[in-house]
C-alpha cells in the first residue's frame, strides 16, 4: 500500500528510528515500526482490518479518518488517499477499494474531549 505522510516533520520521525525512539520512547516506536509495516505490506487497507493493532474507522468530526492503536492511549491517524473515499449504497466505506494512506497523526485524540 502506499503510504505518505501530511508534514515533513511526521515524514522525517517515521523514517528515522534514532529520532522515532528519542521522541516517542522505545515502546512507542517499535509498535509504530510494526503498524507502519503492517500497512506498507498490505495490498489494500482491507488486509490490516483483522491485525493486531486494531484499525478502525473514526466518527464524528473525524469521520474519514482511520486509527490503529499504539501505546495506550496513542493512536496513529490516517486517512485514505482516495478521493472520493470510496463507499457502498448503505453509505459504508469499502476497505478494500482503498490502496493508499496518509498518515495525519499521532495523537491520544481522547484527550481533546
């Protein structure tokens, strides 16, 4: 799958496991290696579905966004580069359909409430 991050900044941790262990913490990083990974190697966001890590869609106002579980409460946001972002007649995203990732964010979004 393709993979492209919305800043520079998040681009540069994600590419360098010094700076990625020196900003998250050595846990941290090694589940973000692993997720990174895991959607890198996976032909449509579909194949990462049912991995640990447990990726899911966001409502809300962040809907069309996905999440997949890091360190609790840490979360990597993504969303689909897809545009439109495909659906069915019910409305529901087709995960299958979606070949393509931005990674938007790191965050315990939790905390914004």
């Amino acid at each position: 799958m393709t993979i492209t991050f919305s800043d520079k900044k998040l681009e540069k941790l994600a590419n360098n496991d010094r700076k990625m262990q020196r900003e998250l913490g050595p846990v941290r990083a090694k589940i973000l290696r692993r997720r990174l990974s895991q959607l890198q190697d996976a032909v449509t966001l579909e194949d990462v579905r049912n991995l640990p890590g447990r990726y899911h869609e966001l409502t809300g106002d962040r809907k069309g966004q996905w999440a997949c579980d890091l360190d609790h409460p840490y979360r990597l946001v993504f969303t689909p580069l897809e545009d439109p972002i495909p659906i069915n007649n019910d409305g529901q995203y087709i995960w299958i359909e979606i070949v393509g990732v931005e990674i938007i964010e790191i965050i315990n979004y939790h905390k914004e409430r």
